[in-house]
C-alpha cells in the first residue's frame, strides 16, 4: 500500500470513532435540558480494558454510546467489562445493577477483571461517592459468545 491509501485507511478509522462514541438518548420526545435528565457514563479506559452497558431498563446501548441520558428515576443496567493483555485472553464480566438517578447528576459505570473474579459498581461523578457498591460479576467464556 503506498502513503496515499494509508492516509485513507487512517481518515476512515478516524472518522468510525469520532461518530461512534456519542450519547444516546433513553427517552422520548424532544431533548431536555442538561438539569432535566441523568447521564450515564461508560469507562473506554483502552481498547484492552473497558467497561460498556449493553442495555438500560431493557433496551439495547450500542458500545459505542458511550453516554446515555436518562430521566431521572430507578434504572436497571446491563453492565460488561473487558480485560485482555497483548496475546492473552480476553475476560469478560457481567452482571446487572440497579440504581436511582437524579436530575443533573453523571454517573459513570465501572469495573475490572482480575482473571477469575470481575466487579462492577456505579460511581457519582458530582460527588466521586459510589451508588452502587462493588458487585462480583459472572465471568463469560468469550469463545462461547462468538458462537451466538
């Protein structure tokens, strides 16, 4: 490949991931104001390490929606999170959470995987305070979900 086609391959990577990650609206209607809705936050540390919610209240969040706002109110998240190193496997945790979300607040989910064992929790970003307390996490088999 010469140095024109990599500065297309380059341009088209580029372009996927600044129109991937985006917020997602949860709710119906016209947006409302910042004050008006919770925002739900997922942790892409690194491609090798992240934390994503694959659904809210039921409904699908695509990974890339790496913001999520919501109204306020009680919500159920269905929270991954992956860990691998160069040449090693991939651990994936999961587990679903609950919580009560204010108006005007940002949380962000999180966890890690430490070989066998994964946690998740849910942390405040306006008070750094946790919402949720860490939680172990049922670890996937990661060939099994590429067999679905």
């Amino acid at each position: 490949m010469n140095k024109k086609n990599y500065f297309y391959v380059i341009l088209l990577i580029g372009s996927i991931f600044l129109n991937g990650c985006r917020t997602m609206q949860l709710y119906t209607g016209d947006r409302l104001p910042r004050e008006e809705v919770a925002i739900i936050k997922t942790n892409m540390e690194s491609w090798f390490r992240n934390t994503w919610i694959s659904e809210i209240d039921g409904k699908p969040v695509g990974i890339m929606n790496t913001k999520v706002e919501v109204l306020p109110g009680a919500h159920t998240l269905r929270i991954k999170v992956k860990d691998s190193e160069f040449a090693q496997p991939v651990y994936v945790g999961v587990d679903t959470i609950s919580f009560e979300a204010e108006a005007g607040h940002v949380y962000r989910v999180d966890g890690k995987v430490k070989r066998v064992e994964a946690v998740s929790w849910v942390i405040d970003e306006e008070t750094n305070a946790p919402v949720t307390r860490g939680r172990k996490m049922q670890l996937e088999d990661p060939k099994q979900e590429e067999k679905k």
